[in-house]
C-alpha cells in the first residue's frame, strides 16, 4: 500500500510538471552536486560510530515549487565503506492564501543489506506541512508518516525559521532555523537489533541440532509518541545562475533516553520456548545524551 501511495504522488508532481498548457511553461532547473556530511543524524540520534557520507545528487526544480532529487550515500569509512543506500525524494510546494503555503512530500529508501543507517528501518516517508509568514520569522507544522517493516511510525515537526537575503545580486541566503521533532518509536527498534547484532557479530539467530535454536530479540520498551531532539541549524548558501554552493551546520539536542530491553529466546526441539535472558540493553550513548555537531558541505551545478 505504502509504494502504491508514493508513486500517486510521484505521478501528480509529474501530471502537474507535463500537465501544463504549452503557452504557460516555465522555466525547468536541473542541479547536479555533490556533498560531504561528517555524520548521519536523525532526529537527534546517530550510530555510536561517526558515519560520514559522500553524497552525489541529481535534482530537478520545476517553477520553482516542484521538485525531485536522488541522493546516493557513499559511507567513507569502516569495514562496509560503498554505497550504503539511496534516497529519492518528491515535493510539491504551492500557495493557499497571501502568507499561508504548504507543501507535500515523499520519500523512498533503498538500502544495500549491510546498512546500518538509524533510518535504516524505515522504507518510504510521506508527509505534508504548512508555512505561515509572520514576517519576523515564518511558522513551519509539518506532519510525516514513517513507513517501517511492519508497522507507521508518525512524525510531527513544529519550527520557525527565516530567510534572510543579501548580496549585490541577491546571490547570498541565510536561513537560521529551530526545529522540534517529536515521533513514534518503531523505526529506532530495527536500528536497535541490526546495532546490537552488529556488536554480538551474528544476526541474532543461532540454531544447533541438539538444543534447537537460540534468538536474540532486541525491541524498545516505551513505542509512543516522545519528544526526540530540539535542533538549530544555520544553512548559509551562495548561488548564482551557473553554480552554488551550501554550508549547513546544525545542533541537535537530543532529548528522552530511548530505553531498549533484548530478549534471548531458545526454541528447543520439542517445540518448547525458554527465556533465556531478560535485560536492559540500553546503550550508554543513549543513557547519557549529549548535544551532536554535524555539518554538510555541498557544491552544485545548475543547468
């Protein structure tokens, strides 16, 4: 059902790109860039390794309001360094009345079996959110569903932020930005069984003939909605009709240890299950939060 929504509004964007009568078409930008980001951060939470990317992309800016984009993350670093996943995005922004917009949007997520991603769990993302201007600062709601193995996490993401031009040709923005992201929890529970199988070096499932078979089963305890991080982020871009280039460094502070509790199981050849343990497998980053610095260098060209 979930790809079956994504490619509807797939199929809108491109109904409204090719929809138009041919007096009224306007400009089409193409971007191909490439960025590097010294950490994956997702709502305030990254693997307790650093996970740097290397990121080639291709976008394409209809009218300024549609838009569609692939990213392709190359982890840097560690022994599954390559291509770790890609990420295909499609929006559509309009307005609704004088300083009231909105926008929506969807995601799909490929990623290679050894991925160890904190979105990782995650297969699509569909969401749509609302703008007002307050001309000191604009209002931002947006609302996203989180499409996961087996089940949809909800994410609900309240800011403000502001764009600030400058420049003799207007070629400088800077968009000081404070973000609040709260969520459903069933996506950081694959991220939490493929971090602890990785630790214990199996995939959490060991058989033997004489005593059946053994399984590690690691879920998170409390799956409602938390309050996940406050992030600020100061996005400073230099464009010009040719090429850009974009500095974002953000500030996440996490919020609301995420607690995790690991079963092991063993199913013995009698059809008997036995518990075998029962515990606590909180990491110690998430026991102890702290405040993360990311930032994410980016070079395009525009044709």
């Amino acid at each position: 059902m979930k790809n079956y929504i994504l490619l509807f509004l797939l199929l809108i964007s491109f109904g409204k790109l090719f929809g138009q009568n041919a007096q009224h078409q306007r400009p089409i930008v193409f971007k191909v860039g490439v960025s590097y980001l010294d950490n994956y951060v997702y709502n305030g939470r990254s693997d307790s390794l650093k996970t740097p990317y290397f990121i080639p992309s291709v976008t394409m800016v209809y009218d300024s309001s549609l838009t569609i984009n692939g990213n392709f993350y190359y982890l840097t670093q560690g022994v599954d360094a390559g291509l770790d996943f890609v990420e295909l995005n499609a929006s559509y922004e309009f307005d609704i009345i004088k300083k009231l917009s909105a926008g929506i949007y969807g995601t799909k997520y490929f990623y290679n079996g050894s991925s160890n991603a904190v979105t990782g769990n995650i297969n699509a993302i569909l969401g749509a959110n609302l703008d007002y201007d307050f001309n000191l600062f604009e209002l931002n709601i947006g609302t996203y569903f989180l499409f996961t193995n087996n089940h949809t996490d909800i994410n609900f993401r309240p800011g403000i932020d502001r764009t600030i031009v400058f420049g003799a040709k207007k070629e400088w923005k800077l968009l000081p930005s404070f973000y609040v992201n709260f969520s459903t929890l069933n996506f950081y529970e694959g991220f939490s069984t493929r971090t602890a199988s990785r630790r214990t070096n199996n995939s959490g499932k060991v058989t033997n003939p004489n005593f059946g078979t053994t399984e590690r089963i690691t879920s998170v305890t409390d799956l409602r909605m938390k309050l996940l991080d406050y992030e600020l982020s100061l996005p400073l871009t230099y464009e010009t009709n040719k090429w850009g280039i974009l500095i974002e460094p953000t500030l996440a502070f996490p919020q609301n240890t995420i607690h995790t509790n690991t079963q092991t199981i063993r199913l013995l050849p009698t059809g008997t299950t036995q518990i075998v343990s029962n515990r606590d497998s909180t990491p110690y980053s998430e026991k102890n939060l702290n405040s993360i610095f990311y930032t994410q260098f980016t070079v395009f060209l525009k044709f």
